[in-house]
C-alpha cells in the first residue's frame, strides 16, 4: 500500500508541492483567499485523476496484473491519496489562517476557519465517492465528464433552488440543526458513500482487469 502512495508522489512529482505552495500564496492574499479555496478543492479532485491518467496512458494496469497486488489494494490507494490530498488541502487553508493572524496582524476563528474547511472536505470526499467507480468502470476521460457534470449540476441545483425558494427557505434549516448533530450526519453519509463507491470500484476494477470491458 504505501508503494504504491509513493508511486502516484513519485508521478505527480514536484507539481504537488508547487501547486500548494501557489494554493498557500493565494489563501494569504485577502483579495484572493475565496479563488484561493477553491482552487484548493478543485486541486484536490483533479490531482488524483491525473495519476490514474498516468497509470492508464502506460498500462499500469496490465503490469499489476501479473504481480500478486491485489485489486483492494490498488484501489484502496486511490482513495486514501485522495484522501491524504484533501486533508493536505485542509491544512495548508488553516495553516494561511494562522499566519495571516501571526504576520499580517489579521483576525482568525480557528473554530469557524475549520468548520468552513471541513464542509469543503465533505464536499470533496463526496464528489471523489461519485467519481472513481466511473473512472474504474469507462476510464479516465469519461470520470472527469462526470466529476464535471456533478459539479456544474450541484452548482445549478443549489443557485437554481435559492432564486425558487429563497435563501432562507433553502438553507435556513441548517441554523436550526446543533452543529454536532450535522457534523455527525455529515461524516456518517460521506463514509457510508465512500465504502459504497469503494467496494463497487474494486468490482469495476477486477473486471476490467479479467477483460470484461475491452
């Protein structure tokens, strides 16, 4: 397991680091700190897409199929280097925070700072649960057209409901609910998703492995 983590490093190379380090440089810029989050989650989504394009362009696949790596294991790496991607996107949003407070003499809610990420994070272990059952099943290029039209369409789904319903109406529920009970809601539907997509990637997987979707 932890080869083949340091295999999909070893691909991305140095651009990771760069890339969050340039994701650190806009979360510190005021008049860049909201493009700065969300390029950190798209980053986050994209990033394990391109080591899978990497794997697919050099038949990867078909080298591990002659190894004893089992299919939950190379799967079970995909989604923890999501995983690890969007923790690190969590933390670099933080870090910015405090250094802003520390240098720039700014204010920080380290409380209110986290509960903004998490949600981020909710919505990108969510997204990244959709999309690689797809990726496993028609490959790469279609995984990003999904990833792509779930995200356009969640965007339409939630502008579109608040001009219908009104903001409040729409999300002036989730004043009433105790922030416990929607954290605990919130972390029970994104691990119950992600088991779900990741033992019906591993499927996809194997079959694509014995040849059944060539």
């Amino acid at each position: 397991m932890t080869a083949l983590l340091k295999k999909d490093l070893y691909l991305l190379g140095k651009q990771t680091w760069i890339l969050l380090g340039v994701a650190l440089l806009f979360s510190l810029t005021p008049q860049f700190e909201s493009f700065g989050s969300a390029y950190l989650m798209v980053l986050t989504m994209t990033l394990p897409l391109t080591t899978l394009a990497y794997d697919e362009r050099c038949h990867w696949d078909t080298y591990l199929s002659m190894t004893p790596c089992r299919p939950e294991r190379v799967v079970c790496s995909k989604y923890l280097f999501a995983a690890l991607l969007a923790g690190a996107a969590l933390a670099v949003t933080v870090l910015a925070g405090i250094l802003k407070s520390t240098f720039l003499h700014g204010e920080f809610d380290l409380m209110g700072n986290m509960i903004q990420r998490a949600s981020l994070l909710v919505v990108i272990l969510t997204v990244n649960a959709i999309t690689m059952p797809t990726i496993f099943r028609f490959g790469v290029e279609k995984g990003r057209l999904t990833m792509m039209a779930l995200m356009f369409g969640t965007f339409g789904v939630i502008v579109g409901g608040a001009k219908l319903l009104g903001e409040e109406r729409m999300f002036g529920w989730l004043d009433r609910v105790p922030l416990t009970a929607l954290g605990i809601a919130a972390a029970a539907v994104v691990v119950v998703m992600n088991a779900a997509s990741f033992f019906l990637s591993v499927r996809f997987y194997r079959k694509r492995q014995n040849g059944a979707y060539d």
